[in-house]
C-alpha cells in the first residue's frame, strides 16, 4: 500500500505538527508512507526525501494580509501540490480538513480511498454554539466578512465539499461525531481515532503533590470557546480559603477586559500567559479545569490525566474522561455544576488521590502508539474493501447511536 498525506503544518513543529509527526511515524515504519506532504519538515526520523515541502509559490503574494486570508490560500497551494503527487499514483490519501478538496474530489474520480482529518466539529455546530455564546455577552462575533469566500472560495461551502467528497471522516472524539450524525452522516463514514498522548513527557510528580493551595489550572486560550468565563464565575463563587486558580495561554481580546478586571480584584486568580514547560503547572496542582464549548478532542485533556490530575470538562471538550472516576463531567455553560464539583474535589484530597490514579491509568491506554495501532488498522480496511471500524478506545458499555441514514 502506498499512502500520500497531506497536512497544512509543520512536520516536527508544535500542535498539529506533533499529531501528524506522531502519525507518520507509524505509516513510515509499516513501509506505506509514500510521500507526506507539508508546509516545512522538522524532524530526522523520517527520510526528507519521502517529504514534499511547500516551497515558495503564487500564494505567498497574500502574506501581507491578515491570517484569516493568508492561510486559506497557502492551504490551497498545499492542497494543489497534493494532487500532483497523487497523479504519480497512490493507494491511499489521508488529508486534514481545509487543505484537501481538490485531493479528495481527484481521489473520488480515481476511486482512491481517501481520509479527511477534521479536528473540530461539524462548522455547522461550531458557528451555532459560538454566536449564541457571543450574543449572550453582547459582543460582536468577528466572522469573516461575506466576500471572503466568495472572492477567495473558501467558507462553509469548501468545507462542506471536503466533507462530502471524502471517504471516511477521521474524528478525535465521540462528541465531535454526535455532531456529524446529527447533520445527517452516514455512522460508516464517520472514524472515531482519539488523539495520543506522551506518558513519558507527561506523567505524575515523583513525590506527593501539595495538599495546600488546593490549585485549579486552566491551559488554553482564554477566551470565549473554551468556556473561561463560567470557570470564573464559579471561581467568584466559591470564595475558597488558601487555594488558587492559575490560568495558563494567550489572552483573547475578545474577553480581555472581562477577564482582567475580575482577576485584578481577586488575587487568587493568576494570569500566567502562555508558556511552553507547562507539564510543571500539572505537577503543582490538584484539579485541571477546562469547561470547553466547542472542541474537537483538546490534548491538554490528555495531558492534564497522564499527568495524573483529575479532571473536570464537559462532553464538548472532547475529553476521554470517565464521568465520577477520572473527574467529572459537567454540562457547558454551567458554572454552578462547576462549583459544585469543584467544592467537592476541595473537600475531598482522597477523592482528588484516587481519581487522580484513575486519570493516569486511563492516559496510558491512549498512547501515540495505541493511535497509530488503529490508524493503520482503519488505512489497511479500506484498502481490502472491507467496513472500516473504529473505536478500539472506547468502552464496551458506552454504546453507539444509530445511523441516522
């Protein structure tokens, strides 16, 4: 089998970079990797020479605008120099979504099975969530202007095209695909393949953690998707003796104001900013918080539990936590189920202990070995024809819901 990939990244690089590293890795060991294709290379461990990078090209007469157009057009460069290497011939494309349409439209026509990666929900789901979010606290929600896909053909449309063009949708999470059902898609076109984890970079502290300060961390940007406002609101609330709430990532602008005067009136709350040895911050606390409203499966998630913390999210983070064993669940939105839990871990050190052991043994069953397991596997079906099943991670009694076509 020889398989083209195809991601609008760095290979090598932080984020996205990791995930497809880590996922290359695995295709290059099994000896199907015919050739990745990518922004930049920046690792060893794979031959440069079975790496196509971007190069310099027409795109880059748009870099002088802001992000929001730029980076659409350098991902359809990327996705242009995808096909042309799926015209040397290919068995197999796996793709990320808002690069690949003209890759997977090409690969429909050759009848190549092909893969779309999308790390997020249905857009549908996400524009819904966000606007409601953003007119609840009377703030304009900065979308892109209407000539922007109209002039530059990127919008709703183009990622509706990727969703139907390609074979199989590779999905982070369980929430995320409940977002593709509900738009109608078909369960045998949607992949379930949660992220991986490092269990040797993130792993518990060598000694007892500090029973005081009990110690909320936060990690991403804060802002209005990953639900930082109603973490606050709780926070206010609970009003807790010797105990603080730090805040790691970049500062949204949208909720700066908000966020900076609350936290200039409470000196438990501390704004670190972003910082890149953060494993410590898990280390030195006692409860990791992320009340997320639209995610696709968000690895800080992952992290926070490998490093044995328990954890309280909601379903719309994307998280593989077990309800009442390796944290808690929450609804989105509710900063008083959020307070409620978070009162509770306080009162309790032997409850933050023991599903704080949970959450690592939990991590350690989503490896980025156990991803790329299951990776292959779901590349080698499609490529003998046969169903294409996901969710070796899940539990047996978690259950499915129905097609829905």
């Amino acid at each position: 089998m020889e398989v083209v990939y195809s991601v609008s990244t760095r290979i090598g690089a932080s984020g996205l970079g990791v995930d497809s590293f880590e996922a290359l890795k695995g295709i290059h060991a099994r000896g199907y990797l015919k050739r990745a294709v990518a922004y930049e290379n920046r690792q060893k461990e794979i031959p440069s020479s079975l790496i196509r990078c971007l190069g310099i090209g027409p795109y880059k007469i748009f870099s002088n605008l802001p992000s929001r157009y730029y980076y659409p057009m350098k991902m359809k460069a990327l996705d242009r120099v995808a096909v042309r290497v799926l015209r040397e011939g290919a068995d197999l494309f796996h793709g990320w979504s808002g690069s690949s349409l003209r890759s997977l439209r090409y690969c429909r026509e050759e009848g190549i099975p092909s893969f779309m990666e999308n790390p997020a929900p249905h857009f549908r789901y996400s524009d819904e969530t966000m606007g409601a979010e953003y007119d609840s606290l009377g703030i304009r929600w900065k979308k892109d202007p209407e000539f922007f896909p109209r002039f530059f053909g990127f919008g709703p449309e183009y990622l509706h095209g990727e969703y139907e063009a390609a074979r199989y949708l590779i999905l982070e999470s369980e929430f995320t695909r409940d977002t593709f059902l509900d738009q109608g898609f078909p369960a045998g076109k949607l992949v379930v393949l949660p992220r991986g984890v490092d269990t040797v970079r993130f792993r518990p502290p060598e000694g007892p953690r500090p029973d005081r300060p009990f110690r909320v961390v936060f990690f991403g940007p804060i802002g209005v998707r990953k639900g930082a406002r109603y973490l606050l609101e709780a926070w206010k609330k609970l009003r807790l003796r010797d105990a603080e709430l730090v805040m790691l990532g970049s500062m949204q602008n949208d909720v700066r104001t908000i966020v900076e005067r609350i936290a200039a009136a409470d000196p438990t709350i501390r704004l670190v900013g972003f910082v890149k040895d953060y494993a410590r911050f898990y280390h030195d606390s006692s409860v990791f918080v992320l009340p997320s409203l639209s995610e696709g499966s968000a690895k800080v998630t992952y992290e926070a539990m490998a490093c044995g913390l328990p954890v309280i999210v909601t379903p719309n983070a994307g998280s593989v936590a077990r309800d009442g064993v390796d944290g808690f669940l929450i609804p989105p939105r509710d900063s008083e189920a959020l307070q409620e839990k978070l009162q509770k871990l306080y009162e309790d050190r032997g409850m933050r202990e023991s599903m704080g052991r949970n959450a690592r043994k939990r991590a350690e069953k989503f490896t980025w070995d156990a991803h790329r397991k299951e990776l292959l596997a779901v590349y080698e079906a499609a490529y003998a024809g046969q169903p294409v099943l996901s969710g070796a991670f899940r539990e047996p009694e978690s259950g499915t819901r129905e097609d829905p076509a």
